[in-house]
C-alpha cells in the first residue's frame, strides 16, 4: 500500500467513525424522548424519593451533559439556552460548580417539560453543526466526547424507568407505564451447575471499542476453580426463603444489613405486595401476579447475600462473573424486546440470562481496577469518585439499551439499594 492510499484508507475510516457516531447521537436521542411518550406533563415532574429524579431533569440532565462538555468548550460561536440550566441540571460535578440539592429536583416545576423539550432540539441542531462542520483535528477531541455522553445517557433511560416505575408504586391509582399483556411464563429449565477452571486469567477492557473508565485497564487475576448457577434464582425460588423466615432469621444476614431488614420492615423484594391468594408485583406493566419462573427482582446486595447464605452458595465475584460471560453470546431480554421485565430462561442447557433480564450481584465491592487513572478534568468526576462502599452488579436488565452492555461492564450500586432491576444468580466453590 503506498502513502496515498494509506491516507485514503484513514480518511475513509474516519468518514466512517463519524457517521457512526452521528447515527450513534440520533438514535440515542430518539429514544431517549420515546420513552417518555406514555408519560403526561405531571408524570415527569414527580420525584418520589431523594435516590430517583423526575423524567423530565434526565432529560434536561443528558442535554446538559452534551452542552457543558462538548458544545461550550469546542464551539466557538456556542450560545448557551438558559443561563440557569447549568445550576438546574448538573448532577455531581463539582469541578463545574453549585448545583440545585438532589433532593429537591422534584419541586422544579419550572423549566416546564415543554421548555425541556425546546432546550433537547437546541442541543441537537448545535451538536448537528458541529459534527457536520468540526475538522479532523477537532474530531479527534469531540468524538470520544460525544460517544461518552450517549452511553451517559444510555444510563439515563434506564434510570428514567426506574425512577418512574418507583413514582408510580406510591400511587393508589397502580397506573402503568405501558400498558400490554406481561410475559408470564408456564415453566423454567431445572438449575444445574457450569464449572470452571482455576487459573490465572485476564480480566477488564482492552481499549479499542467504546468503556468508562472504570472498566479499565486489562490486568490478571488468580481464581480458585468456580461454578455458576445455569440460570438466575427465580420468584418461586424466593418465596420458599421468604416461606422460610429468611426475613426473619438474624443469622443468614450480614450485621448491616439486618439492620436494613428491621428499620425498613423487609418483608419481600421491593414492589411485591402480599395478595389475599398469592402475591402481586408492581411493575413498569402496571399490578400483575407475581410468576414463579420469572427472575427474582428489585431486591438488594443484602438480600442477595443474605439468600445466598440460606442456600448455602454464595455470590460470584465479578471477576468469576466476567470470565464465565466471555463464552456466552452478548443477548438476552433487554430495553429492546419491551418486555419492560425480567422473563424465565428458555428451556435448554448451558449457561442462561448472563446478559439482560436483571443486573446480578456480585460479591466484589466497586474499587479501582490496579493501575485505575480517572479521566483528566470534569469528566474524571463520572466514575472514580463513587469507589467505595458500593458493590458491583453485572450483565444488563430488561431495560438496559442492548448496544450499552458489554461483558466488562461494571454497574454499581449502595448495597441497601433496591430500586435498580437486580437479582441473583448462585455460586460456589468447586
């Protein structure tokens, strides 16, 4: 190949990238804006505890990400829309400045979700210009920028759903999200066990392909010989802990989290409800019976845990997790399907719902990886910073974009926390 076709192959590569991005920007917005077609002006305004935020601040949140990072510092001619959005809509970046409480997100009713809407379009027709117009040497600054701000608000739809699925189980009403016929399921493959090889194996991103920094860098680890549950612990399975008194027995309960079981009354996974003949779940779909095949979900680090115990298994690491998830296909029941939650595992063998459905506990607490670097300025503030007292869940939920997951994905959460999509699956040591 000679000097001109080299050129030309990195020209066409380029041309490439961009148009990928584009397309990548598009689609994320877009969707970002279909969900919340089912949702009326008053819906998007609520905030029903400090942890969640209204559907319309994610909305503002992710067009604010793309203003401050992208537009007001590679945008010469850039007019900002609102000068009080940079108060309103930062989230946690302190490197940026003060920044409206968390907890009171819920009593902006203005800017008003119309108003929302008109700063979304400003947003897009700015970043338009500025993919179409910036040159080479500026793509090579704005395109990581912008990949990270659509999977930051890749992050944001699945919150989005969270939040207002929590909103909606406060109300008497039961309203749903979407209304339509759940999935239920008439039956579950029997659990069996996948063994795994002690060894010294690679674990964490490798570069390449788009990753938050947490997922980063590459390095090894020793691991004992493991072995995973076929599938993921199931509604049926937990009432037999709950039938068990697993709520009530101290000792299958870390000390914290027994505390957790007294002073918030645990008695079931969030948003089950004791029936007069079975139990009933609140769901993204509206009330529905609780189906004894589907995956157990909306339960907590030390509800996992404390199961786990009663099981006598326990949790896989995340390192056990992501090994065993190298040998399986990257698809599942995810945002797409709009099952809107988790479904039975199909009927067949081998290693089942590693991806989508809920996101899995693991045991390993959200720390660095070695050799860990945040990012330089602001957006260093996205993941490093949150590396302590929280634990690492993997592989996706049913309202994870599927284009978001990959197998060293690491999401993380406080282990009291119960209204993200989690759940389980078992391990134990061979």
């Amino acid at each position: 190949m000679n000097s001109q076709q080299s050129l030309n192959k990195e020209s066409d590569s380029a041309t490439s990238g961009r148009a990928r991005l584009i397309s990548l920007y598009q689609n994320v917005r877009d969707t970002t804006e279909s969900l919340t077609k089912h949702l009326s002006p008053e819906d998007q305004v609520i905030q029903s505890m400090p942890d969640a935020s209204p559907v319309k601040w994610h909305r503002g949140h992710t067009s604010w990400f793309f203003e401050t990072f992208v537009l007001k510092n590679l945008k010469g001619n850039y007019k900002s829309f609102h000068p009080q959005f940079e108060y309103i809509f930062n989230s946690y970046y302190e490197a940026i400045g003060a920044r409206h409480p968390r907890p009171d997100r819920g009593l902006l009713t203005r800017p008003t979700s119309r108003e929302v809407k008109s700063y979304r379009s400003h947003i897009d027709e700015n970043m338009a210009e500025l993919i179409a117009y910036a040159d080479e040497d500026d793509w090579k600054d704005i395109g990581p920028l912008i990949e990270l701000g659509c999977h930051h608000e890749q992050q944001h739809q699945e919150l989005l759903l969270m939040d207002i699925l929590h909103a909606f189980s406060c109300n008497p009403l039961q309203p749903a999200y979407q209304p339509q016929k759940p999935t239920q399921s008439t039956q579950s493959p029997p659990l069996s066990w996948i063994d795994f090889e002690g060894g010294t194996y690679e674990i964490g991103h490798s570069g390449g392909l788009f990753s938050f920094d947490n997922e980063r860098p590459k390095h090894t680890l020793n691991l004992r010989p493991w072995r995973l549950a076929s599938r993921l612990v199931t509604n049926g399975e937990w009432k037999d802990f709950i039938n068990d008194d697993g709520y009530h027995r101290p000792e299958l309960w870390l000390s914290d989290g027994w505390t957790s079981v007294q002073e918030k009354g645990w008695k079931a996974p969030l948003y089950w409800n004791s029936g007069e003949h079975n139990w009933k779940n609140i769901t993204l779909l509206g009330p529905i019976e609780v189906c004894d095949y589907n995956p157990v979900c909306h339960i907590s680090y030390y509800e996992a845990e404390a199961f786990a115990r009663w099981s006598k298994k326990r949790l896989p690491t995340e390192g056990e997790w992501e090994v065993a998830s190298s040998v399986v296909s990257l698809s599942g029941n995810f945002l797409e399907n709009r099952n809107l939650q988790p479904i039975a595992a199909p009927t067949v063998a081998g290693l089942l719902q590693m991806y989508g459905d809920v996101w899995e506990f693991t045991q390993s607490p959200y720390m660095p990886y070695p050799g860990f670097k945040a990012s330089n300025g602001a957006v260093g503030e996205y993941n490093g910073k949150f590396m302590i007292n929280q634990m690492v869940l993997r592989g996706g939920s049913c309202i994870t974009p599927h284009d978001h997951v990959r197998n060293t994905y690491r999401n993380f959460f406080y282990p009291h926390m119960r209204w993200q999509f989690g759940g389980l699956r078992l391990a134990e040591d061979v």
